[in-house]
C-alpha cells in the first residue's frame, strides 16, 4: 500500500462522514461515481459584541478536538432574568433572578452546569442532592425510618410558617443522622 493510498483513505477508516454527496460521471461506457465534499460555513455573532464587520471575520475550522478550546477564546455569553420560585422565597431570592451564564466548554451546556452558574440554584440543588443522600441512607434501615416518620409526624407548622415540635424529641434518630451509624449498630 503506497503512501498516498492510506492518506486518502483514512477517513474511511477512521471516522467515515455522514453525509455523503456523490454524482455519476459517464465516461466512455464507464459510470463513475465522485464525492463531493460537504463543507458548511456558518457566521454567528457568539461573543456578543457588535464591532466586526461581517467581511472582516475569518472562518475557522472547528471540530471534535478543538471545540473547547474555541468556547474559551470566543466565550459566549448571555443574561437572563429567571422568574422567581416559591423554592427561591424561602431562600431569600423571592425576586426575579439575574443570571449571566458564560460558556467556555461545552459540558456549560449541561443542565446540572447551568445550575451550579447560578447561586441560589445552586443551593437549592445541593439541598436535593442531600436530601437524596439521606434518602438513600434510609433504604433498607427500617429502624431509622420508623424514628424519623415519629419524628415528622410530632412536628406542627405553625402560625407564621416555621415548624413547631409537640412533645418530647425523637433524640435518637437525629443522632442516628448526625453518627451516619444506622440504628440497629448504634
């Protein structure tokens, strides 16, 4: 296999298009078939400044390798006034929230990024993560669980909102939660 034979075959090998344009060329008695190549060019205004002019940009090749490193330089940004949430009201972010969200690698596009750009989001999510996390603990531990709905079931909300404990406390169950030890080894 000559050198040029593995050149112009490795995208067929490696990483084969999937678009594919061809025509039929007649040649004599012969059909031939040629590929053309698909090229797209797009122009987008993704840093958001409005200085250059459209004929003094400069197209730039970007692919799997090097989308990253383009995020970083051009760093596409937008604000948002997001609506406020009756979650957000108990964490002191009752109004509308501005958030300005920039963009240097493309995982900033996953909800969970988004998130975390945002602080009170962000606190919210970590509250569920938690959450989540003890519900977690309580799967399979029996005891800890039948403590902990005693314990739900004694506290009253109360006039201006905030819980009110009826009763004695269920002690054991929060230092159940406090140790991370589950019950039955405690």
């Amino acid at each position: 296999m000559s050198g040029i034979d593995n050149g112009q075959h490795w995208l067929d090998r490696n990483r084969p298009p999937r678009v594919q344009i061809t025509y039929d060329v007649e040649i004599g008695d012969a059909v031939e078939k040629k590929e053309l190549p698909l090229v797209v060019g797009i122009l987008a205004d993704l840093d958001g400044t409005k200085g250059k002019v459209v004929a003094e940009q400069a197209f730039r090749e970007i692919d799997g390798d090097n989308f990253d490193e383009m995020l970083k330089e051009i760093a596409p940004t937008v604000t948002l006034n997001l609506p406020a949430s009756s979650q957000l009201a108990e964490h002191k972010a009752a109004k509308a929230l501005e958030a300005t969200f920039t963009f240097t690698q493309f995982d900033h596009f996953n909800p969970v990024e988004l998130l975390r750009m945002v602080p009170a989001l962000k606190e919210l999510y970590e509250e569920r993560q938690r959450l989540r996390d003890m519900l977690a603990r309580l799967d399979g531990n029996v005891k800890l669980g039948e403590q902990l709905d005693a314990e739900f079931r004694s506290v009253r909300p109360a006039p201006g909102g905030a819980p009110e404990k009826s009763g004695k406390s269920g002690g054991k169950a929060e230092e159940d939660m406090a140790g991370d030890t589950p019950p039955d080894q405690a």
